[in-house]
C-alpha cells in the first residue's frame, strides 16, 4: 500500500500550467458532497436551528413547551439523518437522493413551523 506518491517537479509544474491541479485537488471532496453524507445532516442541524429561533423568537413559545418541543424535534431529526440511505441505489442517483432528503427536511420544517404558527 503506497501512502505517499512522489511528483516529480516538472509533472508539478505542467499540472500548474495546465491548470489541472486545482481539480485534482479537490476530487477528494466531490464524492462526500454528491452523496449527501455532508449536506443532509448540515440541512437537518440548520433547519432545527432554524425551528429554534422561530419558535422561540418569532412565535413566543413558552420555556416549557418549547423545551419539550425542541426534544421532540431534535430526536425526529436525528431519526431522520440516521435513515439516509448512505449505500448505492440503482434506482435514484446519489446526487437525486441527496436533493430528496434535504428538501424533505427543508419541508418538514416549514411544516412544523405552520403548524405551531396555526395553534
């Protein structure tokens, strides 16, 4: 197992040139952000923020009921980043899938704030 790979200057050099460097710099990252196992739990932990702040802020909820109710979505939340389907799927590609689970979060948000904004 090689862990380091030796460049030599003049392929270095022809990389800066050709500017090939820069993306091959990267392409680490790529596959971490296409399949989600990045942006889904960074969406969920904004949107709960983002629930907080509503509801304590802009709804008023009193400290008991919004302690409960933060619990309560704190744990719908974690349940919902721990069922992302991290595996490949024939079906949906990685990219899809990750869209689909971050827009349902973005929704469940909105949801739950409408809802605590009716009652």
């Amino acid at each position: 197992m090689v862990i380091f790979s030796y460049m030599p200057s003049h392929e270095y050099i022809n990389k800066i040139r050709e500017n090939r460097f820069a993306s091959d710099l990267y392409t680490c990252a790529a596959p971490v952000l296409k399949t989600g196992t990045f942006s889904v739990p960074l969406t969920a932990v904004l949107c709960l923020i983002l629930l907080g702040v509503v509801l304590k802020a802009v709804l008023l909820f009193p400290a008991e009921q919004f302690t409960s109710a933060m619990v309560l979505y704190i744990v719908t939340y974690m349940a919902l980043i721990v069922s992302f389907p991290l595996g490949e799927t024939r079906r949906l590609s990685a990219s899809d899938r990750t869209a689909i689970w971050a827009s349902a979060i973005i929704l469940l948000t909105l949801g739950i704030i409408t809802a605590s904004a009716i009652r």
